[in-house]
C-alpha cells in the first residue's frame, strides 16, 4: 500500500461540501478583493489566536517582510535561526534587513536564546523566533531577551497554528507575528495566503498601509506599499477550515502519539516536547544517522518522506557565493540536523493503520 508524505485531497475530504458552499457564496456575492469575507476572516483569526489586530496578506512570506518593515526594521541586522524554511531569510533580505543566523536548541530545533544573544548587537533590529515543525520556541527567554535588548522581536508561527508555551499561545508574545496558510499548513488555503498578528493598532494600520500601494484612502499613497492582498476566496474558505482546527490538531496528535509509540527503542531520535509545551505537529522529523539509506528504504516500500531542511541558511549558495551579506553564530548542531532529519508522512486523513505501516517499515529497515 503507497503512502503518500501529504495527501490534500483527503484532508480537505470531511469539508468538501462546506468550501463548495463558501466557493458560492463569493461567487454570488459578486466580491473578490477586501470585502466582507476578509473582514470576517481576520476578525476571527485574531480572536482564535488572541490578539487585537490580524491583517490578512498573501503569503507567509510577505507576512514576514511586512511585518520587518512595519517594525521599522529596514537596514538593520535581524537574528534568525539557522534551520528553517528558505522564505524566513528571502523575507529578511527583502525587507532590506541583513540576516544573522543563529544556532537551534538541540531538542526543540527552534532558536537558541542563547546563541541569539551572542549575536544581537548595535545593529540588530529584531529576532524571529521560528515555532519549528509546530513546537514553540522558547517564548519566555526570547521576550526577555529582547526586551532587554531593545530589539522586536518577531513570532514566525507558519508551521504552529495554535501551539502553546506556559499557557500562552503562540502568536500572541511577540511585537508581531506572521502565518501562512500555504495549502499543507496546519490551517490552509487553497492556494497562497498569510496574516500578521498582533496587538498595536499603530503596527495594525502601518500593515494596512503597506499591503495595498501605501494608500491612505484611495488613490492617495502616503508610505512605498505593495500588493500583498488576501482575496476574498481563500478568506472563505480559511473561515471554514478554521472551525475544525481543534479536530485537526488533535487527528495530527494522535498520529504522532503513534509514531512515538511505534519507534520506540530503534536507533532513530523522534520528537521531544519541551515541558509545558502544546506540540501542533506540523512536522513529524525524526532524526537517523543513516537517513539517506532510510529515506530510501522507505521509498522502496512506497512510504513518501521529506527533508525539512537539508542545507542550514548558512550553507545556502545565495550567502557562500557573496550574492547576500550575512553573520552567523557557530552551527554544528544546524549543520548535524541537516544531515540526519527526515519528516515521516503526517497529515489529518492518514489512518493510524498507515502510521502503523511506516513504523513496521523503519523496524524493517533496522533489522535488515
């Protein structure tokens, strides 16, 4: 039996007739850019998430830059970590920002606040704490660290809709926070879609500007914008997927709870949850000295894997080769991850039978 890394088509399945519903009601509605459905939509994310504001972009990726810029962070320094998705430092840099990568901690995978405050300097305007694979960062200690320092401090939660840290959910801590609804996200799209999040009305109506040209009132522009614009679709069909968010988040779980269960004892390190922390699951990596005969293993057996991510932001072409200034910390843990992290499949539609098959597939491969 083929086991595909993600299926969308049966995580959308339980919700087919209601995103025909919503397709519709824009449809007959005859409104496709900044209306009611996006109104509606940003009201009820921020209230899900917790926050005063959210203004609806266009991808995760314009989430982050405009939220850089809202912060006034252009021309600074901003601390990242090392090991995470490509669009985290491309934001940065097209925010006008110089990236400086920092090292992860060697559990979470997420930054190390540590690292982070060995790089922050004159320069520095901000550091993005990346929820990496849905575990949260530590919220505490980078709050505290850049309230200290006097820099933002950034929540990147595209990969951690609805985690938790001591109580508190993601997205709520920073200055500012992006998402993403690109269509795999734990609350996706039907194509490219983010948010930021936060509670200054004075951020608020800066991201208000910067999204659609600068335009203070039509036709008037009053700061250089973009178009980073939700429409009103996948506003719609966000709404709908966002009522089922509890039910997603605990089918994800109780797959990993499978996984934890069904690796146990193998040479193969699965995902540690830090004390007091809500893990979403975005991502189910495990960690093996022998990934790439692993990955392939699997393969044989029809089970789709991921690598989330092989090349640390250090390492990138675009930064070795001198195309983009950067700094960076020392990143052997980054460096190590990225060769033995391999992501099994886990999605909302998956059966436990199948979770089960993957186990039985990685036993296989060790005894082999």
């Amino acid at each position: 039996m083929s086991i595909p890394f993600n299926n969308l088509k049966a995580q959308l399945a339980p919700q087919e007739d209601d995103l025909r519903a919503a397709f519709e009601r824009v449809l007959k509605r005859g409104w496709y850019l900044m209306g009611p459905e996006v109104k509606a939509f940003e009201q009820e994310f921020a209230a899900w998430v917790g926050t005063n504001h959210c203004v609806s972009l266009n991808s995760g990726t314009d989430a982050l830059v405009l939220a850089l810029k809202a912060l006034d962070c252009e021309g600074g320094e901003v601390v990242l970590p090392a090991h995470t998705a490509l669009p985290c430092y491309h934001a940065v840099l097209a925010a006008g920002c110089i990236p400086v990568f920092a090292e992860v901690n060697e559990q979470s995978y997420c930054i190390s606040p540590q690292s982070a405050a060995r790089l922050i300097t004159d320069q520095t305007r901000a550091v993005i704490g990346v929820h990496l694979y849905g575990h949260p960062c530590d919220l505490d200690a980078l709050e505290d660290l850049c309230h200290k320092r006097g820099v933002a401090f950034i929540e990147d939660c595209a990969q951690a809709h609805g985690a938790a840290s001591g109580g508190r959910t993601v997205g709520t801590v920073g200055d500012l926070s992006a998402y993403s609804f690109y269509p795999t996200k734990n609350l996706g799209a039907l194509g490219d879609a983010g948010a930021v999040c936060g509670s200054s009305a004075e951020a608020d109506q800066a991201l208000r500007l910067l999204r659609q040209y600068g335009e203070s009132q039509r036709y008037e522009c009053t700061v250089p914008g973009v178009n980073s614009r939700m429409d009103e679709l996948q506003a719609a069909f966000l709404r709908e997927r966002l009522k089922h968010m509890d039910r997603l988040t605990a089918e994800r779980r109780m797959l990993a709870d499978i996984y934890d269960e069904g690796l146990s004892g193998l040479p193969v390190i699965t995902p540690a949850v830090a004390e007091g922390c809500e893990h979403v699951y975005h991502l189910y990596v495990i960690r093996s000295q022998r990934r790439d005969e692993l990955a392939a293993f699997l393969a044989g057996r029809g089970i789709g894997t991921g690598l989330h991510y092989p090349i640390p932001g250090h390492k990138q072409a675009l930064f070795t080769s001198g195309n983009a200034p950067y700094r960076a910390d020392e990143l052997a843990q980054s460096e190590q991850l990225a060769a033995e992290i391999l992501s099994l499949p886990l999605f909302p539609g998956l059966a436990p039978e199948q979770a089960d098959e993957v186990c039985s597939a990685i036993h296989d491969f060790h005894q082999s």
